[in-house]
C-alpha cells in the first residue's frame, strides 16, 4: 500500500514538471516565431520600399528633377520611420516575452523547487509511517505468536492433567467398585452365617438363609400373604425349610393364627 502512495506521489510530480517543461517550450517558440515574423516583415518593408523607388524612377521623366529626387527622399524617410516604428514594436513585445518566459521560468523553478521539497518531506513521513506501522504489525504479530504458543501450551498442560486426573478417577472408581462388591460379598457371607445361627422359634434348630425361589419361598403356601411372611420372617422363619422345622405353636404365635392353621400350613411345606 505505502509503496503504491510513493509510486503515485513520485508520479505525479513527474507529470506536473513535464508539464511545466512543456509550457517552457511552448513559450520559447512563441518568441522564436515572433523574432522570425519581425525578420519577414522588415523584409517585406524593404521589398516595398525599393519597389516605391522603382516606380518614382520610372515617373522620373515626367518630373522635374529636384521633385523627383525629394520624392525619392521622402520615400526613404517615410520607410525609414516605419522600420523605426516597427523595430521598437517588435523589440517591446520581444521584451515582454523574454521576460514573461524569465518570470516564469523563475516561478516555475521556485514552484518545482517547493514541490520537490514538498515530496520530500511527504515520502519521509510515508516512509516514517510505513516503518512505524510494519514494526507495529511485527510486534502484534510476535506478541500474538507468543500468546498463542502459551495458550498451546497451557492447553497442552491441561490435556496432560486431565487425563490423569481422569485415569486417577477410573482406577478410584474401579477400587471403589471392587470395595463395594468385596463388602457386598462380605455382608452375604455375614447375613448368611449370622442367619444360620439365629435358631428358629419355638426350636433349638437354626434356620436358613431366607429362600428367592417363588417355588420355595414362604408365600408359596396357601394362607401366607407378604405380611404374614414378614411376621414368621421376624420370627425366624424365612424359608419353608424352616416352616417345617418348627412347631405349630410359634408359628401360631408369629403370624398371629391358630394352632390348627399353623399345622396345615406346616403339613403344606412337608408335602
């Protein structure tokens, strides 16, 4: 951009110098055709002059003598005067262009002078402004190449933490999770021993662990809802096993029923 400001600055003061340098031209030949048409004209005078004396000398017979030659001296005299006339004409109007073109070559020069400087001083600020905006956009642009390469960076940083912080959190997890599943199991074999010390009521006999198979579960008796299972259950009797190892009167007591009933439902877990 700075280079194509120079190129039109530079430019167009070439074209105003030449046209000045033309206009120079233009004056000089104007003077030059106006000295050439002062010669011609002079010339033409003296034509017309020695053609005027032709013609008294060809009257000169019809004429005495003393007119003829005062006519041939009034010729001369007249001509003379109007070479004089002619001479000082031309020499002013020469003058005033000499010294037009002087004046104006000396303006012109004044004015080139002014420009050239004029120029000078606008490419210096040009190139003062050019210099000052590429250092400018070379130090954006450095500090810009810096930033982004710490943000590279600290990205990069980032990355690397979380992923072992997520590695960290999945190996936590999966110690956790085999925690829980060892506790779980844990609490199994607990429940499960701690089921098979509880002796069933009514009886010196432990009873088993609580039965899942709807084939084998309490319920699976005829008369023994989910809330009679939750009494026997309280009881400790949880399974049918243990229904048919206790007697008639805790399970009457547990679930609240006659003895009579309690027997069917022991002769049911039997069958």
């Amino acid at each position: 951009m700075f280079d194509a400001q120079r190129t039109a600055v530079e430019q167009s003061q070439q074209l105003l110098e030449q046209g000045m340098a033309t206009q120079r031209t233009v004056d000089t030949m104007v003077l030059t055709g106006l000295k050439w048409q002062e010669s011609l004209q002079r010339h033409y005078l003296e034509i017309a002059q020695a053609a005027t004396h032709g013609s008294l000398s060809a009257m000169a017979t019809t004429l005495p003598a003393d007119d003829a030659t005062e006519a041939h001296r009034s010729v001369d005299e007249s001509f003379e005067q109007l070479k004089r006339t002619h001479a000082a004409v031309y020499d002013a109007l020469e003058r005033e262009l000499e010294q037009g073109v002087d004046s104006a070559d000396e303006r012109s020069a004044e004015f080139v002078d002014a420009l050239d400087d004029q120029t000078d001083q606008l490419l210096e600020m040009t190139e003062t402004v050019e210099d000052r905006t590429v250092e400018t956009v070379d130090g954006f642009a450095g500090h810009l190449r810096d930033q982004l390469e710490r943000t590279q960076k600290l990205q990069d940083r980032l990355e690397e933490q979380l992923e072992r912080q997520t590695g960290d959190v999945e190996a936590l997890l999966e110690r956790q999770a085999e925690g829980i599943e060892q506790f779980q199991q844990q609490l199994a074999e607990q429940a499960e021993a701690v089921t098979r010390e509880i002796p069933i009521q009514g009886t010196d006999e432990p009873h088993t662990a609580i039965e899942t198979d709807p084939e084998h579960t309490l319920e699976s008796v005829e008369g023994i809802d989910a809330e009679t299972r939750d009494k026997l259950s309280a009881a400790g009797i949880a399974t049918v096993d243990d229904l048919t190892r206790a007697g008639p009167e805790a399970v009457a007591e547990a679930a609240d029923i006659p003895e009579s009933r309690a027997e069917d439902w022991i002769e049911q877990a039997k069958a």
